[in-house]
C-alpha cells in the first residue's frame, strides 16, 4: 500500500472545528480491500468537550433565528450539488454502493437539506387555542409553540452513509438542536464530508459534532444525560438495547425490515407482470439488498403466480454485477466478506431445509449473487429474519386475505408493497397491514425524503422524513395570556 495512503489521515468534527485525536483507523473498499481513507479517532477527554459545548450552546442555538438556521441548510444542499459527483465516488468508495445508486443518494441529501431550510422557515411559528369556552377561562388565550428537546445524539448506518447522516443532522438544525453525529465504523468519510459544508455556515460553535467514535465506546455516550434525545438507525438488537438502557430518554429507532411485494390477482396482464418482475428485481438487489425496505419477500396469489416467477428470475440474473465504480453496475458488493458470509450461510441453511435455488446462491469474497428461492420453510433464518443481501424468496398465496396474512406474519412491519388496480384494496391494505407504510403499485423500497417514514413491531419507533423528525426533537410549550379583550 503507497505511504501517501497511509499519511492522509481525515480529522474529525468537535464543537465546528477539526480535531485529530491520538489513535486512528482504515477505511477500506469492500470491493478490492484497498484503503479509502485513514480516520481519527476522538479521544475521551475530546468526546467530552463535543458533549459539554452542546450543552452549553443549547439556548444560544434554540434562539437562533429562523432565517440564520434555513440559511445553513440552504448551503449544504447547494454544496451537496456541486460536489455531487466526488461525493459519490465517496460513498461507492467507502460502501461498495454502485455509482449510479451512490449518484442517487447525493441527490436525495440535497433534497433532505432543501427540505429542512423550508420546514426551519415555518416551523414553530405557534398556535393560539383561545380558553373562554368555559366561564373560569375568560380573557385568557393560550399559545403553543414546539422548542428542542435538547442535545440530539444520532448514530447513523453503513448502508446509506451520506443521506442517512443528514437526516439526522438537518431536522436538528432546523429546529435548533445542538447534535452530536456519530456515522458508522465502517462508513465514516461521507459523515465527515458534512462536516466540512456545515463548517462553511454561520451556525453557532458547538451546536454540531462528527465523532468518529467506535461502536464500543458507544453506551456511555447513550447514557450520558446531557443527551437527552437518541435517533438511532440500525438493527433491532442494537437500537432496543439502547432503548432499554435509558428508558428516561426519547429514542427514534429507524431498525429493520423484511419487506414484502404482494402481486394480486388483478394484476395480471403482461406488460403488469413485466413491471412488478422488473421492480421487484431491481430492489431486491440494489445497494447489495443492504436496504431496509428493500425486497425480501414476494407474496403472489395463485392466479398470477406461474407466470409471474420466470419473469423474476429473468429480471433477477438481469442485474449487473461487478465494480461498483462502473456506472452499468447494478448490485456491487456487501458492505464486509463477513456480511457476504452470513447471508451464504442463511441461503445454504433454507436449502438444507427444502427451499429450491432458482438462481445464484454463490459468493464471491463480499460479493454475493442475486438469488431467488421458493418453498422456503418457516422456521428458517432467512424466512424470520431481515437478511439484509440480495436475496429473494417467493412464495405462492390463495387471494388477499391469504396474501395480507402472510405480510402480517413478521416480527418486523418497516413498509410492504401492493401491486394492484383496485382502490378498494389499496384501502384495505392500508387497514390491514401492520406496518408503517404501504406502497400501492410499487415496491415497498420507495421512500420520498419529506413523507413520515419508519416502523410497526420491532421495526422501530419514531418517524423519520424531515418535518417528522422535527417533531421528534422537540415538545410542546403552552403560553397562557390572561387579561385578555379577546
């Protein structure tokens, strides 16, 4: 490895500026091991001065005015723009994310920054509730008005390592909440590239961190009372062991999913089948299946079922594998060739167990082949749990009761897809469904980055989408006016 490598080390972000603490870490490609970037550490004395100016900044920063907040947000997102295809080569760089899906998710951080610096215009403009309906409220008015909660710590994912940082940074910026960020280990670099835009704005020392902090220097941060919101994204057994271990605090938990595509029997024609085939292919796959409402489950009735499994398997062995950074990539690498390892060995499990490997069930390193199998047993891993790798099972349902069930069956409920004509179904889908969002036509990969986005059951508690998770980090304060000519 050339020393140039080696000497580049990136610094983090404590309370604005950049740090560099006395230990340091690679960041390496998943694709070809090469070493990405070399990151500082923070040490615990600068964990705690990032802790302790938060703190201290939490006034001065909720006071902030509007215009000065939506100001910074509108930087980011036009910087986001312009560095829109360095970035990108970042997070293919860094994740192993194909550049056209790694292109996509610059865009939608853009978005998510625009977003807040709209919400940071009108929010918290307050509401007044007039309290003389009843004789003892006469010539009293009351006005409420939301304010932080206080310091948000988010913990960010691997699988979305630029967007899903700024979905926790931007909504606490918009409403005036200092945050510490912590992106994941083995993803920090697109976190830090935020850092660097917000260091560009005005906003106020202290009222934001990057802290490259290692996962087993986590639970004193979690516990530390200064910080008393937690917006975590991540798996189920991590995030409700967080929950469980400050029971007094406010956690968002964005965790995981299995995501079911049901196909009823109305759709049925040709040119339906080629687009839910289509669609189900694409995002069972894409990202390395390393998507939490990525497909996992395709629920077909009968009617539809022979005719539609072909074209799945078709549009599956379709996709591109290979170097990420080629553009006509489609489905590059898992994060890690231990993550490859873990999902060949669910797959070689439910095939011991009966299932049939209609197509790939090969690894190669981090790399692991999109897969589809049928007749896969209840009780195997990968019918349970959230597989997290591009990998596809597809079973066979008789009409929409049936089909629904078989959804509902899950510990998890993050978002389910309905392809349909039929609004009547739509609306049924929407009452039966245990989860957090159903997506009518379509995959349930789709998320738009302003609508409520999180989960039922073990998927999570707390929404996401900016405007969402405004609400999130702050609480309602009522003013009551007495004396009043109302």
């Amino acid at each position: 490895m050339p020393n140039e490598n080696r000497a580049a080390t990136h610094a983090f972000w404590l309370a604005g500026r950049q740090a560099t603490g006395e230990a340091a870490f690679d960041v390496t490609s998943p694709w070809d091991g090469r070493v990405v970037g070399r990151v500082s550490v923070p040490t615990e004395a600068q964990v705690e001065e990032a802790v302790a100016a938060a703190h201290a900044v939490i006034d001065e920063f909720a006071a902030t005015p509007a215009h000065v907040r939506a100001a910074a947000l509108d930087h980011v997102s036009k910087r986001l723009v312009e560095r829109t295809e360095e970035i990108a080569q970042l997070i293919s760089a860094e994740n192993g994310k194909p550049i056209k899906w790694a292109r996509g998710e610059v865009g939608r951080a853009v978005s998510v920054f625009r977003f807040a610096a709209e919400e940071a215009r009108r929010f918290n403009g307050g509401e007044a509730q007039r309290l003389d309906t009843d004789a003892g409220g006469q010539g009293r008015l009351a006005l409420t008005r939301r304010f932080p909660k206080g310091v948000v710590l988010g913990i960010a994912p691997f699988n979305f390592p630029l967007n899903l940082c700024a979905h926790k940074i931007a909504p606490a910026i918009a409403v005036g909440a200092p945050i510490i960020l912590k992106p994941a280990p083995a993803t920090p670099l697109s976190g830090l590239i935020l850092g660097e835009l917000l260091a560009e704005t005005d906003l106020p020392a202290g009222s934001w961190s990057v802290l490259t902090v290692p996962n087993e220097q986590m639970p004193a941060l979690v516990k530390d009372e200064r910080l008393p919101v937690i917006s975590f994204t991540g798996s189920d057994k991590v995030g409700y062991a967080i929950m469980d271990s400050v029971p007094r605090k406010h956690c968002t938990l964005e965790l995981g999913g299995n995501g079911a595509a049901v196909v009823l029997a109305d759709f049925a024609s040709e040119q339906d089948l080629d687009w839910a085939a289509t669609r189900i292919a694409t995002f069972s796959n894409y990202q390395g299946g390393q998507s939490c409402i990525s497909v996992q489950r395709v629920i077909a009735d009968a009617s539809v079922y022979d005719r539609l499994l072909p074209k799945i398997v078709a549009a599956v062995e379709a996709q591109v594998t290979g170097d990420p950074s080629d553009s006509a990539t489609d489905v590059g690498p898992l994060v890690s060739e231990d993550a490859a390892k873990r999902v060949e060995s669910w797959v070689d499990e439910a095939v011991q167990g009966g299932a049939k490997l209609l197509t790939g069930g090969k690894r190669d390193g981090a790399s692991y082949a999109p897969t589809v199998l049928t007749d896969v047993p209840a009780d195997v891993t990968l019918a349970c749990e959230e597989v997290f790798g591009p990998v596809l099972t597809v079973t066979k349902v008789d009409g929409e009761d049936e089909a629904f069930a078989a959804v509902n069956d899950s510990k998890y409920g993050l978002q389910a897809g309905v392809f349909t004509h039929d609004l009547q179904t739509a609306f049924r889908a929407h009452r039966a469904l245990e989860v957090g969002g159903v997506i009518v036509g379509d995959v349930p990969s789709y998320r738009a980055d302003q609508m409520p986005y999180g989960g039922a059951k073990q998927s999570g508690v707390g929404r996401e989408g900016v405007a969402f998770a405004m609400d999130d980090y702050t609480y309602e304060r009522v003013l009551v006016l007495t004396g009043l000519a109302l």
